[in-house]
C-alpha cells in the first residue's frame, strides 16, 4: 500500500479515541461493534470524491455501520486538510440528501454569501458555511458521534500527510499566489519551496481549529473563536462581522424535479446555478435524446446548452441567486425553432463562473444517499490564509468571484424510495453540460456509468458564438457540418457519480466511478 494510504483503513475506535463514543464500544468489548470498521457484513456502500484519502476516510465511516451523511462529514472535514485548495473549511457548499425511510429527497444549501461589509479597499469576503452547513446535515442523517468523524481530519493536519496528487495539481496552479502570502508560505512552502506530490506536510494551527469544532462546533459562528476568526479576516485585508457569522444559517428545502418515466431527477436550486441550468437543460432534452441519431446528438447538445447559458443570463444575479422571474423546470420551450441541420446563435452575456470546486457522492448500505459540491469561489479562495487558523478565506460571489457553478443531481424511484443515480460536477461553466451528458448517456441511453463518465464531451456557453469539444474525443466534422465554430480543449469538467440497479444495493446492482480526468478515486465498500 502506497504512502499516503498507511494513515487510513483503522476502526474509529482507534481514530477516535477519547471519545463518549469510544468509551462505550471499549466497555461493550465488541470489535464488530456500530463504530468500528467491518461492523457492516457484506455491502457497505459507496464513495467518489476528487481526493483519494478522504475516500479512503468515508469508506471506513460506512464500513462501520455510518450513514452517508456521515461519511459526507468526515470526508468533507478531511477533505479541508488534504485538499484545502478548494474545500477549505472559509467556504461553503450545497448537497443533495435522499433517505429512504423518511422518503425524502432534499437540498441543503450553505454556499457562502458575501460579507455585509467591504468598505474602502477591503476585499470582499465570503461568510463560511461549511461547518454548519454539515453540521446539519449530521443534526438530521447522522447515526454515528460528531466528534468521532473528524478526529481523522485533525489527526492528519496535526501529524502530516502526504500530498496526493490531485493536490499537487492545485498547488502547481496556485504556487505563485500562495508564495505572495506570508501565513501560506509557512504552512506550503518548507525550505522555501512549494511542496510536490508525496511529501509530508502539517497543518498546525488547521488541527486546532478542527479539534475547537469536534468540541464545541458553535463557537465557530458565536463564541470567542468567532470573535477571533473576524479579527484574523480583517488583518487579512477581508471583511466579515460578528453579525455575518451570527446570522449564516443552511436553508433546506426541495428540489427542482425532472420526471424521466418512473423515476424523478434532483437538481438544486439556486444560487447553485449549475444545477439549475442542468435541469433546464434536461427538461427539454429528456423527450427528444433518444430520437434523434448519433450524428445529431452534439449538435442537439450545443443548441441546449447555449440556450440555457442565454436564459440564465436573464433570470440569474450575479452572486448565483435567481431574480423574481425564475423559471420553472416545468417549463418546455426551450428548443422551440430548434433546426436538427443548422446552428442558431442566441444573445448571452459571457459567463463568469467560479471554476474551482470539489465533489463527492455517497451511498450507504441502507440506500441513502448524500452528493455534495464545496467551493471557496476561487483556487485556495482569495490565497489569502488566516493566521492561527489553517482556514483560507473564501471569495465573495458576484463581487470578486463568478456565481457558484455547483450542482449535484439525484435519481430517485419514488414508488420504491430507491436512489438510483448520483452525481456531482465541477468546471465552472462547463459543470452542468458535462452532469447533463452523463445524465443523458446513463439514465435516457443506457450507458454503462465509466463508459459515460469517459465519454467526449460538448459544451457552448452561449457567449462567445463558439462549441467547444473535448480534444481527441468528438468528431468535429458532425458540429462544423451544421454552422458551428469549433474549438477542441482540454476540458475542465470533473464528474463523479455512482448508479444502481432496481432492489436493494449491493455489489453487482450497483457503480460508482470517479472522473478519469481527474485524481480522484472511486471505492465499493465491503467484502462480496
């Protein structure tokens, strides 16, 4: 087993010591107890995320008889040490969470606002909301102790851990912005140079923000550690109050719904803008996808995808929220005057989305279901750290930032409560065309979900007049051969999904499979 592996795959009994939680197990002396790892027989469940350790994280949460909305906590609390670069805990997110006894399937928005103040030249900051935000969702689908699912994350910001290289990525990207900062340079830059994939590094003042959470999670937005994060956003030249930590709440709600035969799709709503144009899109490509031929099907794509981006330009506010007039996906004119033979440009404004973001999808052994977006509305936020707290602070949207292009999707059979697809995407503009052609070839086409999730992709934003395809992958003749100008890319999307079949999970009903353009990894948990 590789070096970064060694530190994960212990039972929590061992991750957790310490704990109300472990005191109970060890006196039960029961080491197939709830809370111990191999405690589920047979199907765990399964995870993809964009970083291999905080998989590995989760799948030991599920191995130990966690709900997925556990195993979304500690992935997520372990994903802000070893990919802080887009999950750091200044920011924020959305899920989609589906549990099957309560017959629910609902979104949880705690995406970052901006700051109620930036006066002068004070940069505008973001409100995090990722530590309540799956404070809540633990509050309501949890089963196993909160302090147990982060002792993982601030053991390995506290005693190191290699970095993987999906974070050595960002760190080649973000190097020159992280060197311009004095508390960055101290934490990414030992010896004087950036860290490179497989060395070592710690978090110090991180591991004691996350050990203050695990202990007391309110004193981040109310008591004296909140009075303490204010001070360190303004000597960072941010701006955030007292009264914006106070009042950052998680909204929870329904969903925007897509009918497709038996089954229903879950998207979010905004300000999670990428799911919003996904279930536009969708809406109006579910009755004609499977009519029309191979040869037609980019173009068909394009035409969508351009008009939605023309569309959203005209419900959506800069920072991602909807104005009064927000469509409904019930609505089916999309496509109107759409010509299977000739593109037709539409009138957009250029979008400006915030790229930088970090996935992942989960599904238990009881069949619920969790798929999460987290973004600091930049690469490393604003690349500003705040001292004494491991923590970078998150743009603001709309101000200095794009709109949160963020959105999962969810499968659910409503008669039977089965959570049959799930998926999240990030990419910036480019997010929701990639989750509605991974929708499309899995859920309409039939498509084996690694096949889909490899497949070339198509995008056109509307603004400028331009489809872009994956390089090497699409065949551009099929777009050019219609009037479109076409420009091949490497394409930043990522999509990580998981899909199963009709009746209860298990190992050969269900996939799951992260985006081969990434680093990520994809795990089935269990032994057959």
């Amino acid at each position: 087993m590789s070096k970064s592996h060694t530190p994960v795959g212990r039972s929590l009994l061992r991750l957790a010591t310490g704990s109300a939680l472990l005191a109970m197990l060890a006196a039960c002396g029961d080491p197939r107890a709830v809370g111990s790892v191999g405690y589920v027989q047979g199907f765990a469940g399964l995870v993809a995320a964009d970083e291999p350790q905080a998989v590995l994280v989760a799948r030991d949460v599920l191995s130990a008889g966690g709900s997925a909305a556990d195993a979304a906590v500690a992935l997520y609390f372990t994903l802000a040490v070893t990919q802080p670069s887009t999950a750091s805990l200044g920011g924020g997110g959305v899920c989609l969470v589906h549990d099957k006894k309560q017959k629910t399937t609902e979104a949880i928005d705690f995406l970052p606002r901006a700051a109620s103040t930036a006066a002068g030249n004070r940069l505008a900051t973001g409100v995090p909301g990722a530590v309540r935000g799956f404070y809540s969702l633990h509050a309501k689908y949890g089963k196993l102790r909160w302090e147990s699912l982060l002792a993982e994350g601030e053991r390995l910001a506290r005693l190191g851990t290699p970095v993987s290289r999906a974070f050595a990525a960002d760190l080649a990207i973000g190097a020159r912005m992280l060197a311009a900062d004095p508390v960055s340079r101290k934490v990414f830059f030992p010896n004087g140079r950036p860290l490179v994939e497989g060395q070592t590094f710690e978090q110090y003042d991180l591991a004691g923000t996350i050990a203050r959470i695990r202990r007391a999670p309110g004193d981040f937005y109310t008591g004296a550690y909140a009075k303490a994060l204010v001070e360190a956003v303004e000597n960072a030249g941010g701006s955030l109050t007292t009264a914006d930590l106070i009042n950052m709440r998680p909204s929870a709600g329904p969903a925007l719904t897509v009918k497709n035969g038996d089954e229903v799709m879950h998207f979010t709503q905004p300000p999670a803008v990428a799911g919003a144009v996904a279930a536009r899109m969708m809406t109006a490509l579910e009755p004609r996808w499977e009519k029309v031929s191979a040869d037609e099907k980019p173009h068909l794509l394009a035409e969508a995808a351009a008009r939605a981006f023309a569309e959203r330009s005209q419900w959506m506010n800069p920072d991602g929220s909807a104005k009064t007039a927000f469509y409904t996906s019930n609505g089916s004119n999309l496509l109107d005057g759409y010509d299977p033979a000739k593109h037709q440009p539409v009138s957009a404004d250029r979008p400006a989305d915030a790229v930088p973001a970090s996935g992942f999808v989960i599904l238990d052994y009881q069949g619920n279901g969790v798929a999460c977006n987290v973004t600091t509305y930049g690469l490393f936020g604003t690349g500003r750290m705040l001292a004494g707290t491991g923590i970078f602070m998150a743009a603001a949207p709309g101000v200095n930032s794009g709109p949160p292009a963020v959105g999962p999707v969810m499968v659910v059979n409503p008669n039977v409560q089965e959570l049959r697809f799930a998926a999240v995407a990030s990419g910036g503009a480019t997010a929701p065309t990639a989750l509605t052609q991974v929708l499309l070839e899995t859920q309409l086409s039939g498509a084996k979900l690694e096949d889909a999730l490899a497949a070339g992709r198509v995008h056109h934003s509307g603004n400028p007049d331009m489809t872009f395809v994956e390089e090497g992958k699409v065949d551009e003749s099929l777009l050019a051969k219609r009037g479109h100008q076409v420009k091949a890319v490497a394409m930043p999307s990522r999509v990580n999904a998981l899909k199963c079949g009709t009746g209860n999970p298990g190992f050969t009903r269900c996939q799951v499979a992260a985006d081969p353009r990434g680093n990520g990894m994809a795990v089935v948990v269990g032994r057959d």
